[in-house]
C-alpha cells in the first residue's frame, strides 16, 4: 500500500553546479520534511534533494507518473513507486537498472520480499524504502487466546455473538486496492496465483476456488459489518475503535492511531499473525509499502541514487516509522533496534510475516489485473467460488493477449 504524499519541502538552487534531485512520491508525513533536510545537510552541497506534491491517492499518483514518463520528461528524478508498478515501468523502459555496486549496496540487509518487489525478470530496477504487511487485532478482553486458523477465527466470533458481545470481523472489502489485497491474501492461503512470474499466462485454478470459497464463507458469516462491500481501512479502524469488532485485519499503523482516537481501546488491543488454513503454517500475507527508483530521464542518475540511499538509511527508516508508520525493509531493525522495537510492540510478529510475505501478481498490466479482481468479486458476498474464478480467469487471458481493459 503506497503511503499518502504529502507536502515537501521547496528548495531553490542546489549543489555548487545547481544539482537538484526532484523526489516524487514516498513521503507520508510533513516531518518527511526532516529527512530530506537531513540528506541534503549530508551532501555537503553536491546536490539539494526538492520534494514534489503529488496526488494523495496511489491512483492519482500513477497516473501522473505515466503521463510525465511516458513524455520523456527529465525534470523527475526520484520516484517513489508502489510496489506494484515495478514490472510495468520497468517494461516500459522508465526506471533504471540496479548493477554492480549500486544493487549490492542496494539489496544489503533487506529482507528478501521487499527486493522480490523491487524486481523484474530477474533484475533490479529499485531501492527498497519501506514495506508493510497487515495482522490480525483483536480485543484482549473478548479474546483470551488468539485464533490461528480462519475457522478458529470464525468460531471465536461466532461464540461472541451468541453471548451477546462485540464479535464483529473487521477487513477491507470496497470496491478497490485494498480490496484486491485481501483477495491476493485468501489466494495465499492456499498457495494460489494469479499469473505466473513472467506473467504469460493466468494461473488460477483449484487453489483460487478454495481461497474465494474462504471470502465468501466470511462475507456471508454473518460476523461482520452490514457494510462490509464499503469498508476500506479508516472503517475497519473505525468499527475497532468503536467497539463493534472483536478482530480486525489491519496494517500496523493501528496501534498508534488507536493511541490517539481511543486509549481505552489501544490498551485493551492485542495483536498476532495473520489466520492461516492450517495451525502451524507460516503466514502468507500480501505486500505493501514503497520502492524508490531512478527514472531513466535522469539528468543526474549517480546522484540521484545517493539521494535515495541516503532517504532509505537506517536512522531514516526508524524516524519514518515512528513519525509516520512506514515499516522499515531491513531485517536488523526488526531485531537490534531498541527505538523502533518499543514504539513497534508488535515488530516481532511483523517480522515473521514480513519473512514470508507474498507481492501482488508481479506483471506489467497489474493496474489492468487489479481493476478486474476488484470490480469482479464485488461485493464479495455475491462470489460464486467456481464461475467466479472462471470468470476471472478468462478476463485476465484476455488482458495477457491484450485485449483487456485500461484502468
């Protein structure tokens, strides 16, 4: 999930040739303001990093991002992408390749999903910055033991409501990415895809009809929101912190943000991996978060990667993640950073799903992809497992073969 971009500083000039690095996208937060000054003090003069206002939704700033790459346009230097538009820049020849010393530096501590979103084709075209996984929350006080399983989920709520408490599963399920999201995360469950890894050829089959039987079996469970086909995460952090939901599946900004809108409710929170099919397996949950790449229109691509280098350093991670709820992509932070490990109670738990966490279908048409699965399965209590993955499959073919729609 790609952060929301905010206002950046403005700087004139730059190093003592006039260098200036413009930075679009990858700022979630006004203090990202404190990081680019930072840098900026760093490069002694030999370039100013400027942040650009982009759009605050990931749509908005893709489709910006298109229409100027497409254009040639060489005033974009630094551009902070989702981690979905890897395959389709790279294909489209915008963003540069990582080699040599700059991949390896590039690639150094992170932990391996976060660079498998940052590749294409077996080659790297970005800088991991910031990563993101969602987990399972819940209500301490409702729920002494967290469920492991999706049944034991379904059961635990299921004896809620009988008793007469708030039971209530919370997750996202309108009509959009983070809808897809969870889609990619029942997938998951049972080890299906969506496209195969050069993406030539759709691969849903028995293990998508299982994993939309499981969505199914949750949108119709009668243990979630009357709204659920219009919940996207402010509702799902909504129901949490108004007491109606028992569990929800969120990101790990919940934590803080309940800090602020309902204390009550943050220390009563509890917190665990992701439901899996079976006790005992890893989680396999769908990646967020962002990747910085070096556009191919760069005037000045060496410092450009500097620049980025510098943005994604350790303090810098750490500061975004507390300023701003960015998780961090290198492992060590996880575990030897005392500042982060405090303020993230539940980086543990981060951890282990971030080690086996899956991207969303890594492919040049994903925005084409998304918007299918997105409007297809809508709401998803109207999926029919079988015709639906029939359904589906068919449309992404055709998209393959390009005859699919434009988002």
């Amino acid at each position: 999930m790609i952060a929301l971009t905010a206002g950046l500083t403005a700087a004139c000039g730059g190093g003592p040739d006039g260098t200036v690095i413009n930075l679009y996208g990858g700022a979630s937060a006004v203090k990202f303001n404190e990081l680019i000054d930072a840098c900026n003090k760093e490069a002694g003069g030999k370039y100013t990093i400027v942040g650009n206002l982009l759009p605050s939704d990931a749509d908005g700033q893709r489709e910006q991002f298109v229409r100027r790459l497409a254009a040639k346009d060489d005033s974009m230097d630094l551009l902070g992408m989702d981690v979905t538009w890897t395959a389709e820049f790279a294909e489209a020849g915008w963003i540069r390749e990582l080699t040599g010393e700059q991949k390896s530096a590039a690639v150094e501590g992170v932990l391996q999903p976060p660079v498998d979103t940052a590749t294409w084709k077996d080659k790297l075209y970005a800088i991991p910055r910031t990563t993101n996984v969602q987990i399972l929350w819940y209500r301490k006080s409702l729920v002494p033991e967290p469920p492991e399983t999706w049944d034991q989920l379904l059961e635990q709520a299921q004896a809620l409501k009988d008793g007469g408490k708030p039971f209530q599963i919370a997750f996202t399920a309108a009509q959009y990415e983070g809808y897809v999201v969870n889609v990619n995360n029942v997938l998951n469950a049972y080890g299906g895809t969506f496209v195969n890894e050069d993406s030539t050829k759709v691969t849903l089959d028995d293990k998508a009809v299982q994993g939309l039987g499981l969505l199914k079996k949750l949108a119709t469970s009668g243990l979630v929101s009357d709204s659920l086909s219009n919940a996207q995460e402010p509702e799902v952090f909504a129901d949490l912190q108004a007491g109606r939901a028992a569990f929800a599946l969120n990101w790990p900004y919940v934590l803080s943000a309940m800090r602020e809108a309902n204390p009550e409710v943050a220390g009563d929170l509890g917190y665990t991996t992701f439901p899996t099919v079976e006790a005992g397996e890893p989680p396999k949950v769908t990646l967020g978060g962002m990747n910085y790449a070096v556009s191919t229109y760069s005037k000045h691509p060496e410092e450009t990667y500097e620049a980025a280098m510098c943005l994604r350093k350790e303090e810098h991670q750490v500061k975004a993640a507390i300023d701003a709820g960015d998780a961090p992509v290198l492992e060590r932070i996880y575990t030897d950073n005392a500042e982060f490990r405090e303020q993230y109670p539940m980086g543990d738990v981060m951890l282990e799903e971030l080690k086996n966490a899956v991207p969303r279908p890594r492919t040049p048409l994903y925005q084409n992809i998304s918007t299918l699965v997105s409007t297809n399965l809508s709401p998803p209590g109207s999926i029919d497992p079988e015709s639906s993955t029939s359904e589906l499959r068919d449309l992404i073919a055709q998209t393959l073969e390009g005859k699919g729609i434009l988002p």
